[in-house]
C-alpha cells in the first residue's frame, strides 16, 4: 500500500516540506504578505471581517486582501498598480488566498524594491520594465520543468511530477487573460492559482519564479497540508516530537540554486 511521510504525523505537529508550490497557504496575514515599510507613511486599515488594505505614500500602489472563506481559493489577494493616482490600474496581479505566503511575500518585497528603485533614480521600472521573459522561465527548465508550446501564442511549464505549472502568454495580438498564470495541484481543480497581466513587470514575474522553485523548505502544520497531492511533497524535517510511531523522513533536499539575496 503507498504511504506518504505525513501518515503517522499528529495534524497539529509542524514540518518543513517541499515542493513549495503544494505546500498550502500557510498562516494568512496581511501584514506578514505585505512587506512595505508601515511606520514609514505607507496607509494600512484592516476591517473586522479581515479585509485588508495598503497603499503606497504616492497612491500609485494598492494591495488588497479580501477574504472569501466559503468560496474556491478563499478569497482573492490584488495588487493595482496606478500609473496616476485613481486612474484605472495600469497592471495587476492577482493570487488566490490558498497561495502558499511565501510566494506573496517575495513578490511584495520585490515591488517594495521596484517602487524604491524608481523612487531614487529616473527610471520607471513599475511601468517600463525592460526584464526578457525568460528570465523568468529560464530556471524553471533548469530544475526540470517541461516546456510546451502552443501556436495560440503560449508557452506552459510543467512541474516534474505535474502538479504545477506556469503559462505564458507571448503573443499580445488578439489575445485575452493574463500575461501570466501560474497554479499548485491539479490543474483541472488547483489549489491556487496567480494571475499576471500584462504590463506587470516582468521582474515581478522572476520574482514570484524564483520563490516557486526555492529549495528552502516551508514551515506547516500537517493538517494544513492539503490532502489529494501529499504523496508529491517530502518532509525535509520534523521541528518537534513525532507523536505517532516512526515515519520515514525524506533526505534533505538539494543545496539552493545561488541568486538574489536579502
């Protein structure tokens, strides 16, 4: 009978597991998403229902939270980018709430980057973004993601077991959806999937890629683990005492690629 390092777990113990991109979402906090400098005149406001809010000091950047638990990816995180602040948004991006949060964070903390880049110098990168596309695609073939290209103008990166993936739109002419769609799971039925249009810049892109593929693994409770694809992920460690016999723990995983550090 197949087994999966999860079954003699206790649903509350902690793990750290991997692929990151079935790992779930993860403890969910604006705050913790948002990495933008609040004590440093960039507005916050949160309701009591968890609806959350945050721009930046020159109105030009929104990102929202809207909790939506009775619905399919419980809800929706949004960032607006305005070129003017209340025109309508030049680009957006959009997750599901059941987006594992690390991802979001570090595509927040790259347009915290982004913003103060164009802040300080006379570049505007948050609408000009010279980044190639594949700078973003790129890593994913070389951890052994698949590639597949259709003549409808997009191109689609599969996960090594299938259970995620990345698509591009290249060809702009007469074509409708976002520039960038990325999900975790089964993509009839996801666990989550993230939306770039287009205009977003490419960086952001990198960014979100680069995360999805990290070999650092994610701290979950087992029970926060979502179910139908826990055969795919391994436990890199267990961070307190088994409670339920002995379970087979995975080796650890391979030595992070190099790039971008904070």
């Amino acid at each position: 009978m197949t087994t999966h390092p999860f079954e003699n777990l206790d649903p509350a113990q902690t793990v750290l597991v991997l692929p990151r991109h079935l790992a779930g979402p993860g403890a969910i906090d604006p705050r913790t998403a948002w990495a933008f400098p609040f004590d440093e005149g960039w507005p916050f406001a949160q309701t009591d229902a968890g609806t959350a809010a945050a721009l930046s000091p020159c109105l030009r950047l929104q990102a929202t939270y809207d909790p939506q638990p009775d619905k399919p990816g419980k809800g929706t995180w949004t960032i607006n980018a305005h070129q003017a602040p209340f025109t309508p948004p030049a680009w957006r991006i959009t997750f599901d709430a059941t987006t594992p949060i690390e991802l979001l964070y570090d595509v927040h903390t790259e347009l915290l980057d982004l913003y103060l880049e164009d802040r300080y110098s006379d570049q505007d990168r948050l609408f000009q973004d010279e980044t190639a596309p594949h700078e973003a695609y790129a890593p994913l073939l070389a951890r052994g993601w698949s590639h597949a290209v259709k003549t409808d103008g997009t191109q689609t990166f599969l996960t090594p077991e299938g259970l995620g993936g990345v698509r591009h739109r290249y060809a702009i002419s007469g074509s409708s959806g976002p520039a960038w769609r990325s999900w975790g799971g089964y993509p009839s039925e996801p666990h989550w999937t993230a939306r770039f249009s287009f205009g977003t810049p490419t960086t952001l892109v990198v960014a979100f890629a680069a995360s999805l593929i990290s070999t650092e693994p994610l701290h979950r409770t087992v029970q926060d683990v979502p179910v139908h694809t826990r055969r795919a992920l391994y436990v890199a460690t267990t961070t307190v005492k088994q409670l339920y016999g002995n379970t087979p723990v995975a080796p650890q995983p391979p030595a992070p690629v190099s790039g971008r550090t904070r």
